[in-house]
C-alpha cells in the first residue's frame, strides 16, 4: 500500500517537469483531468478524478483497472467522445479539449471494442478504407472518392495484413468476421499514420484464434511506424506483454504506473497482486468509514 | 399510347422524388416529412417564377434551391436545436403549407401562358419540323405534345440521375453513405456527421422540389394540393425499386427507383383507364406500398416456418 502511494507521487513530479506542453510536445498529455457523469443525480458518477498523464512520441501505454475504474472513460476523454469539467488534454502541444470528436479523429484514430462500431457494415471494404485514407481532409472538398490508383494502394495495404482480404474489396465489410473486421479497422486507424493511437479494448469481443491474430498486428504496426499508443485493456496478459508501460487505475485515478525495467520484468502474477490489495484496502476503507459513522453520528 | 407516353413522362418526373426520398431513406437512414412539404414548395417557386416570365430551366433550378433550402433547415433544426427527426421535418413542411400559400397568393396558379418545360418543348418539336398532329408509333397515333414532352423529360431527368449517380462517388457522397451507415464510424475518420447529415437532407429535398417544379410544369398549374402524400409516393418508388432490384451497386439501386416509380405510374395509368375513381388513389398507392414492404416479410417468415428447425 504504502508503495503504491509513493508510486503516484513519483508520477505526479514527473507531470511537474514536463508541465509545457509547448516544449515538451508530448504526443499527448492530460492535466489534472476530472469528470463526472449524471451530475446532481442520484446516480452521480464520479469517473474522473484528476487524472494526469503524458506520452512521448513513440511511447506504448497499456491501461488496466477492474470494471468502472475509468479506464475506458479516460480513453473516450482522449478520443473527445465527451467534454471533460476540469482540466486539459493536449495533442502534439495542440490544446483540444473543447474541440469536437470528430476532428479530433483527424490527428488520434480509436479502435472501439466493439468490431461492428468502427466500420461501416453496408460500404465495402475499398469504401471503408478509402474514407480512413482521407482522414485528414474534409468531404465537404469535393473529390472522386475511389479511384483506380486508390484502389490499387488500398488493395497493396490489405495485403500486408496477410488475411487474404484483398481479394475481397468489393464486399460488404459486414459480411466479414469480427476479427476480419478488427484487423481492418486497426489498418484503418494507421493507413495515415496518426499522432495517437487509442485501442480500447480492442480484443474483448473476438474469438481466442483472431486475438492472437489481432494483437500481432498491433505489435507489428505500432513498432513499424512507432505510433504513440494509448491501449486500454481487460487482459493482463497484453497488459504484460506489449507496450513500455502499464498505468493501473482505479476509482478515476491512475493508482500505479511500472515503467523502465520494472515494466520488462513485470509478471501477470504482479498485477494480479497489485489489484488483490487495491480490493483489501477498499475493505478497509468502507469499515473505517463505518467506524467513523458510528462514532460520529 | 397517348396514356403510355404520359405515364413515362410523369414516372420519369416522380422518378426524382423516389431518388430523393431514397436518399433520406435509404442512405441516411432517416424518415423525413419535410418531403410532403419541400415537393410543394418547388413546384410553387418554379410556378411564381415562370409567372413572372422566367424561362422553365431557371425556374425548375429555383424549385431545387427551395427544396435544398427546405431540407437543409429540417437538418439544422434536428442536428443543432436537437429536435427529433420526425418531428422536424413536420415542423418546416407544416411551416411551408403557409408559405406556399403566401407565395402563391392563393390556392393554386396556372401555368397555361407561361414558358413550361413542355411547352418549350412543343415549340422545338414544331420547329425543327414535327408533324402538327403527331407522330404514329408501332402503327398508333401519338399526340405531337405528348411526345415532345417525352423527349424533354428524358434528359432533363435523365441528367438529373447521371449527376445524383456521379455525387454518391465523390467524397461527399461517400460520407453520406457512410454517416447513414453508421455516424459512430463517419466521426471516427474525422467526418462531420451532422454537417453532412444537413447537407444529405439538401439534396434529397432538392430532387423532391426539383420534381415539384417539373410536376407543375407537366400538368401546366400548381395547387397546394400538391402537398399531400408526396412521401408516401416516393416510398411506393423505393419499394418498388427493392422489389425489382437486388443488386448490389449503387447506380443499380438508383435506377432501380426510376423504373419503380415509371411502372408505379404505369399501373396508376392502367387502374384509372380501367375505371379506378380518381379519388382513390392515394389510398390505392398507400395501400400498395404497404402491400410491397410486408409481402417479402410474410414470405421470408414462411419459408423460416417451411424450415426444419435448426436455430
């Protein structure tokens, strides 16, 4: 317990140093980020709870945390799915916290979980792929949006994912399986290569067979174009094995961070470990409050 | 053939409300009301415009900017002040029922002195030599305006569906598809899903006015009549179309919906010849289209019951 509260002090000081975005130009940094959802309700969640963090360019974090620790919020704060109440989020130096979701799509591409959110089932796969290509650029600047020397390019970049999908440009992307429709949707985020990487749980949903597929392709692509990767995930399995770091948060905040060394020789065990105490503690505070309560009230 | 000329011709004119309502329908998933309305409001535009001695071409443009205009602000009004969808689009088209009226100044106005798009076309036809009378085809005589108009109408839409054809492959059109598809997706390659949801509403009420506009010119007046059950006619084309086309592509799909809304006016054609009440007909064309969306249903659920159960 009492290393993991030096462990978020450590993590506090290093945000001290590297506190202008500006200068720094970290791929991506958080300031002090706190949310909460139904506020004033009865079913006020506090999801957020100043939450700091800053990527260099290149660096490859995991995210782990039981359900509702905020993982999964802390990454749709990142992707601009809502607007934080206090604090900052920076891209690149960029300030985008009030800037909507959809453009902030254009510089930090997101796989969902869900395989069927990141694509559209009724365009093909050409199509699908054609719209990820143009990212960066509005469809409002009028252009033919699939010609032969893109089709061509498409079908080129299908074919490094070894899947055979090339030879199926012309189908319905919902006519594919879920770990098909991962794989190209992973593609999709890093056709233009983008400034962030967020993958958010983005093997929960597929078959054993295809995440093992899926996750190589991550590995492969991340370090092919060193993409800065935020990676939130349920397995502490690829928690272990990929990225140079691993967050652990807990209640809407990032309660320990391994890193360096400590990040190489981390075990699964470890983790486990790490969360077996975070529950016992938990124990403890809600009988030390109800000891408060009972000698208070 | 009289009958059959005129059927093609008003098929080929309705043939842009069914792309139009295909658009909002199909592509963007969506019901739009602002049809009824936007149909009407070309068709009065166009109408006071060629009143005014606007030539037809100019005056079916306007008809399309009023439907763009009409779409466009049921987009604004669902995207940005965050009223539903139905309710949007009931709200401009109920709004333009009195604006058409105030434009018209009354109920209907007549286009029998005006340059109209078939009369225009009379006047070529006679001048490039056209018998005064009209032409036989397969040994049966056609009326000489009949048959101009047919051959005005076809590239005036026929055109109209070659560029609706053209946009659906350019960007914009790709994200339409897209947005309709799925918006969660559409925003997650940085398109501005409610923009193009706006814009994707402008151009399908754009083809309705268009078609307003031409419509007036065919039948040669407007009323505010023309408001009523437009929508319910463009449904009747896309489900005809879906009927006739199974096709995968997209330009299949759309010309899939002229030829559905050309063969709805056939049959109209036919069941008024054979002595169908005038009156009846929008209950005959509401009662179609619900045949035409439930028939594959029940067809489906009992070849699932002809099935051996296997889950």
């Amino acid at each position: 317990m009492a290393r993991a509260t030096r462990d978020v002090s450590d993590l506090s000081h290093a945000f001290q140093y590297g506190a202008a975005p500006e200068s720094t130009a970290a791929a991506l940094e958080m300031r002090a980020v706190s949310h909460t959802f139904l506020s004033g309700s009865a079913n006020e969640v506090r999801a957020l709870k100043g939450v700091s963090l800053a990527l260099a360019p290149g660096d490859f974090v995991t995210v782990v945390g039981m359900n509702g620790s905020g993982k999964s919020t802390l990454l749709n704060a990142v992707a601009g799915t809502f607007q934080p109440d206090v604090g900052r989020i920076y891209v690149g130096g960029e300030d985008v916290t009030r800037q909507p979701e959809f453009l902030r799509a254009r510089q930090v591409s997101r796989v969902f979980q869900d395989p069927l959110k990141g694509t559209a089932p009724n365009l093909t796969v050409a199509e699908n792929l054609s719209l990820a290509l143009d990212r960066t650029r509005s469809p409002f600047a009028l252009r033919w949006a699939l010609t032969g020397a893109r089709r061509a390019e498409l079908r080129e970049r299908v074919a490094t994912l070894h899947l055979g999908l090339e030879d199926r440009m012309g189908a319905k992307i919902g006519t594919l399986s879920g770990g098909q429709r991962q794989a190209l949707t992973l593609l999709m985020a890093t056709l233009v290569k983008p400034k962030l990487l967020l993958l958010d749980e983005h093997t929960a949903a597929l078959d054993p067979r295809s995440v093992e597929q899926v996750v190589k392709l991550t590995e492969n692509v991340v370090s092919s174009q060193r993409l800065t990767t935020l990676m939130v995930t349920h397995s502490m399995h690829q928690a272990v094995r990929l990225g140079d770091r691993v967050l652990m948060m807990h209640r809407g905040r990032i309660v320990k961070e391994f890193r360096g060394r400590e990040k190489q020789q981390l075990r699964v065990e470890n983790l486990l470990a790490v969360f077996d105490q975070l529950r016992s503690m938990e124990a403890l505070d809600e009988s030390a409050a109800e000891m408060l309560k009972r000698l208070y009230v | 053939m009289n009958l059959l000329f005129g059927a093609l011709s008003m098929g080929l004119v309705l043939a842009l409300l069914g792309l139009g309502v295909y658009i909002s329908y199909r592509i963007l998933d969506t019901f739009d009301l602002t049809v009824d309305g936007s149909f009407a409001f070309g068709a009065v535009v166009a109408g006071v415009l060629l009143t005014r001695g606007l030539g037809s071409f100019w005056a079916s443009a306007a008809g399309f900017t009023a439907g763009m205009a009409a779409g466009a602000l049921s987009g604004v009004i669902h995207q940005r002040l965050g009223v539903s969808r139905l309710l949007s689009g009931l709200l401009v088209a109920t709004a333009l029922y009195s604006v058409d009226l105030v434009v018209m100044g009354g109920g209907d106005i007549s286009l029998a002195s005006t340059h109209t798009l078939p009369t225009q076309a009379f006047d070529l036809w006679q001048r490039f030599g056209g018998a005064e009378s009209g032409a036989r085809l397969f040994g049966i005589e056609v009326s000489a305006r009949t048959l101009a108009t047919f051959l005005a109408m076809l590239p005036a839409v026929g055109s109209a569906v070659f560029l609706v054809d053209r946009f659906f492959r350019t960007s914009l059109g790709l994200a339409m598809r897209a947005t309709g598809d799925n918006a969660q997706m559409a925003r997650s390659v940085g398109i501005d899903d409610a923009m193009v949801f706006i814009a994707g509403l402008a151009v399908s009420n754009g083809l309705v006015g268009l078609s307003g506009a031409l419509f007036a010119q065919y039948q040669g007046f407007v009323t505010i009549q023309m408001s009523i059950g437009m929508l319910v006619m463009g449904l009747a084309a896309v489900a005809i179309a879906e009927g006739l086309m199974r096709g995968r592509s997209l330009g299949r799909r759309i010309v899939g919906v002229v030829m559905g809304s050309i063969l709805l006016r056939l049959v109209v054609a036919l069941a008024l010849a054979a002595g169908l009440p005038a009156n009846t007909l929008k209950l005959v064309t509401a009662a179609l289209v619900l045949l035409v969306l439930v028939i594959p249903d029940v067809l489906r659920r009992r070849r699932h019951l002809a099935a051996p159960a296997n889950g």
